[in-house]
C-alpha cells in the first residue's frame, strides 16, 4: 500500500456506498479527504480549499455533472489533477473527460491499485 503525507484530495461522489469504500482505501493511505456529494458542493468545496492537491470526480453527478464540474475547475486552475471516475467505458466518455480537462481515467467499479498508481503518479 503506498502511503502519501496528507495530501487532501476531493472526492466527488454521490453515491454514499461508493464514497465509504473510497474512503476507507483512501484513509489508509494518510490522504486527507473531502467529499462532495454534488457538483455544485464539489466547485464551492474546490474554491474554499486552496490545499487541494487532487480531485477524484464521478462523471455522472445529479445536476451539474463531473464534465461541467472539470470545465469549472479548469477555469479556475488549470494545474490540479483531476481523474475522472465512471462506469461508461466507451471511448466517446473518455474523450470527453479528457477534452474537459481530466487528467486521468478510471471505470468503475474502482481497480484501485490501478487508482492507486495514479495517485502516487499525480502526489509525488
């Protein structure tokens, strides 16, 4: 298990499950964690922490979804990694989260050494 030194990463999740299982793989891992449960609450949560080294985004969000989310962001900081997680894995998806900005891709359900490759990839 790679073990970071307390970065802060937001997870952009709106599934409570699928947030408790990141958490608890993120948690041992020494990232500190904030979680939006919208896309909405994910902007205003990036704008209110400066500290934010990496952004976990779920594409498929209610109301405003992780692709419009990833558009905001870049206008704000074009820096930030961000890696797109979704359960479409067709190629037109993940064009459009990289076209958006994201960084990185991963399908859900979550290969987490994969996530965690890119993680320490993004972190270190």
């Amino acid at each position: 298990m790679i073990v970071f030194s307390g970065q802060k990463i937001l997870v952009v999740e709106d599934n409570f499950m699928s947030f408790k299982l990141l958490e608890a793989h993120f948690m041992r891992s020494n990232l500190e964690i904030v979680h939006a449960s919208d896309g909405l609450m994910a902007l205003e949560l990036f704008k209110s922490n400066p500290d934010i080294a990496m952004i976990l985004m779920d594409i498929q969000l209610p109301g405003m979804n992780g692709i419009e989310v990833t558009r905001a962001i870049r206008e704000i900081n074009m820096e930030v990694p961000i890696i797109a997680a979704t359960a479409n894995v067709f190629d037109d998806d993940k064009k459009a989260c990289m076209d958006a900005g994201c960084t990185d891709f991963v399908t859900k359900p979550i290969n987490f050494p994969l996530l965690f490759e890119l993680l320490d990839k993004r972190l270190s």
